[in-house]
C-alpha cells in the first residue's frame, strides 16, 4: 500500500509500505477515505517533536470503512464507515473510565521515555512521535487500529 512517510525535517514522502494485519485481536483494520491535517501534523514536518524514526507513518484524525475486525472486536462489522480521533485508548483504565483519554495509562508502549522527556505519559498517539507510542499514521491507503474499545465512531452511509 501506499503511505505518507517522514524521513527528516520537511521531508515527507509517498512511498509503499506493508501492508496491514491484524495482530491484536481488538484490532481493526480500516480502509482509510479521509484524514486531516491540523498543527500537530507541523510539528513533525518542521522536526518540532523529538524522537520521529525515518519511514514512520504520518496522519491522524481520519476516517474510512472497516475491512476486517479482530476476534474480539464486537461494537463494528466489516462495512462500518468511522471516524478515528488520534488518541488510542484501551477504554479500561483508570484515566479512560474517568474519560481522561488524552491520559490513557495503558496505550503508550513507550510510556518510559515519555515519562523522562516530558516527566509523565499520555496516550499512544497515531501518526506521531515515538514519545507517544510509536504508532503508525492515518495516511497510508489501510490502516491499522489498536487497541479498538471506546475511541471509534460510526456514522450512517447514506
């Protein structure tokens, strides 16, 4: 598939990636329609936020039709058209059952070096720095959505 990737201060590139795969079985994976581009996307682009890996995926904010559900994804069906916010939330911790997404104890796999840069953890972000997880963008052609619970909207196809 195709991908926008960044590989350095304002260098971003429409390059071929791998495709996607379900490897957790809340995940989604989501043909991607529509994604946004706000201020966070700049940050990147002028190499504001540390610890961004050449290749990495960029894009959050978007919105596409599910394709196909992990075993234990039961709110969506293949055919669903959603809306995905950047945050990741496992929808169970403290913080998520608070409704404090953006602080999600559980979603960001590098919470150790968050915690040393900015001296605590939010959320694993989509499409943005190792800071916050790690995760691939919303801007390749499909995309995969961990750690599917709360944070996945439906909308009506007609």
């Amino acid at each position: 598939m195709k991908a926008l990737c960044w590989h350095g201060k304002n260098d971003i590139r429409y390059e071929t990636v791998p495709d996607p795969e379900i490897e957790d079985p809340r995940d989604a994976i989501i043909n991607v329609s529509s994604c946004a581009i706000c201020g966070s996307d700049l940050h990147l682009f002028h190499h504001f936020m540390p610890s961004m890996k050449s290749g990495d995926i960029v894009g959050h904010e978007f919105m596409g039709e599910v394709m196909e559900v992990g075993s234990d994804v039961k709110k969506l069906k293949v055919g669903d058209r959603v809306v995905v916010p950047f945050t990741i939330t496992c929808g169970e911790c403290d913080q998520c059952r608070r409704g404090n997404f953006s602080l999600c104890e559980r979603s960001n796999r590098n919470k150790a070096m968050a915690d040393k840069v900015f001296g605590h953890a939010g959320a694993g972000l989509f499409g943005y720095s190792h800071l916050t997880g790690g995760y691939a963008g919303g801007r390749p052609n499909t995309f995969v959505f961990r750690l599917l619970m709360k944070r996945i909207f439906r909308f009506p196809t007609h």
